[in-house]
C-alpha cells in the first residue's frame, strides 16, 4: 500500500503521516522507482495509521495517541491469539 492509498482510505493529511513516520511511530519501505523513492507499507502500518489518527482527532498529543494505539493492538492481537487457541483446543 503506497502513500496515496493511506491518504485516501484513512483521511489523514499527508504532512501528519510524514511526521508520525519522521517521530518512528511507522516505519514504511522506501522502494526506489525511477528518480523517486516510494512508500511502501504494510497492513500494520495501515492499522498503526488508522488507530494513532482515531486518537489524535480526539485531542490526543501524538506520544500518547501512538501509546494508546499501541495498547490497543497488543490487546487485539491477545484476544485473536486467545480465540485462536479456544478454537484448537
């Protein structure tokens, strides 16, 4: 996913994403193209983005929403894993 995509599905403006990059709370791929290099990220980052955004349009400060949003994926990928493993077993 490149940087249009990000900008189009989130909504965030692209200065906000370049800053969260700049503060190392995302960490795209830099894939030459041509002269250029493009951003390529991940479906984690996607999630990353969009949650950190959730908290910074509600008045957070980008450290606390960058924890927040951290807090919650931990907690989301503990219930998948949890409901993973009721389903094996």
């Amino acid at each position: 996913m490149q940087t249009a995509d990000i900008l189009e599905k989130i909504d965030i403006p692209r200065h906000r994403l370049y800053y969260l990059e700049q503060k190392g709370y995302i960490h795209p791929q830099k894939v030459p193209r041509g002269e250029l290099e493009v951003r390529e990220f991940t479906q984690e980052d996607f999630k990353k983005i969009q949650i950190i955004w959730k908290y910074l349009k509600q008045g957070f400060k980008h450290r606390i929403a960058y924890e927040k949003a951290m807090q919650e994926l931990g907690s989301r990928q503990l219930e998948f894993g949890l409901q993973s493993k009721n389903r094996v077993g």
